[in-house]
C-alpha cells in the first residue's frame, strides 16, 4: 500500500492501490450473520458443490443437490445470479456455508403470507399423497391439502392427481402449517 509522503499537513493516508483496505475487509466482513439473505455470482459448479461470489473475504459454498430441479435436472450455470441464505459463517475451509433452499422458502413464506393475506389464488404442485390428503409444492413450500378441499365434485379413490398443477386457496397459514383447497375455487 502506498501513502502520499508530500503532505504530511493532512495526517491522511491516501490509498492507491485498487484492492480495499483491511478496515474496509472487515466492515464488509462483520456485515455477514447467520440467517441473512444475500446474493452471489456462481463461479464454480462442481461435483458437489457450487461455490459463490457473495461479495465477502470468502466464497460461499451450497450443496448442488439445493440446484436440483424436478427429474434431477441442474438448474444453475457459471455467471447465474443466486439469493442463498447464511447458514454458517465459518465452514469448512473457511468458506461461508450458505442454502439456497432456505432463502427459496424464506421468500416463498413471505409471498405466501402476503398472497393468504389478500385472499390471493397459488399455484401449486401435487406432490405426494399423505394421511388424509396430499401434499402440495408452492415454489418450495409445503401444503397440506386435505382430501374434503380436493373437489366439489368426488373422485375415485384410486384417481392419479400425483404432478397435477393446480390454483389453490389458501385457508391456514400460521408458522407451522399451510392449509390449502381447490374446492373453494
């Protein structure tokens, strides 16, 4: 680091190198915590992992399986623009250990709150049938659809609706479940 010697008046440290200070290294630094979405560049997909640029002194790093789309398809190229989620500021080899998944569903709930709030239609996936009903993918949240809000008109019990798209209702939202229906449509 350079510093100017002609003007020892001002006692200031002019820098002219390009690369930030360590004062500014660690501001930037202390900015991250842990449950905080932010955004990166992807700069490196491996077999495993896909590392970030998220703007800090480390890269971030995220489990490919969080890129995964239906069918195992990869979602996620080198120079694509991600919102993660801090899951641990300090990771293993000093990388930042961040979830793409959680910062997914944490816009999701927020999107959801806001649709149950205005009485808005989702859309929404029929993932898998479970007691009592099935449950739905609302872009990375779960809902329980009950078997009685299927329909207004009664199905064979056997009728496949597995991969069905559908509008839905919200009718309960609160921090542990979503309830939705398709009868009320």
């Amino acid at each position: 680091m350079e510093t100017e010697t002609g003007n020892e008046l001002s006692g200031k440290e002019i820098v002219t190198d390009e690369e930030p200070s360590m004062e500014e290294l660690l501001a930037d630094f202390e900015k991250l915590s842990e449950g905080q979405i932010v955004s990166g560049q992807v700069i490196r997909v491996g077999s495993d992992e896909v590392v970030l640029d998220i703007g800090y002194k480390s890269e971030g790093v995220v489990s490919l399986r969080e890129f995964e789309g239906l069918g195992g398809n990869l979602n996620v190229k080198v120079g694509d623009e991600v919102d993660v989620m801090i899951k641990k500021i300090n990771g293993p080899d000093g990388l930042v250990v961040l979830s793409k998944r959680k910062a997914d569903q944490n816009r999701g709930w927020a999107r959801l709150k806001d649709a149950a709030q205005e009485d808005q239609v989702v859309r929404g996936k029929i993932a898998r049938e479970v007691k009592g009903g099935y449950l739905v993918d609302l872009d990375g949240a779960g809902a329980f659809l009950p078997s009685s809000q299927v329909s207004v008109v009664r199905r064979p019990k056997n009728a496949q609706m597995i991969g069905e798209v559908r509008d839905f209702k919200i009718i309960k939202l609160d921090k542990r479940d979503i309830v939705v229906s398709h009868r009320v449509l």
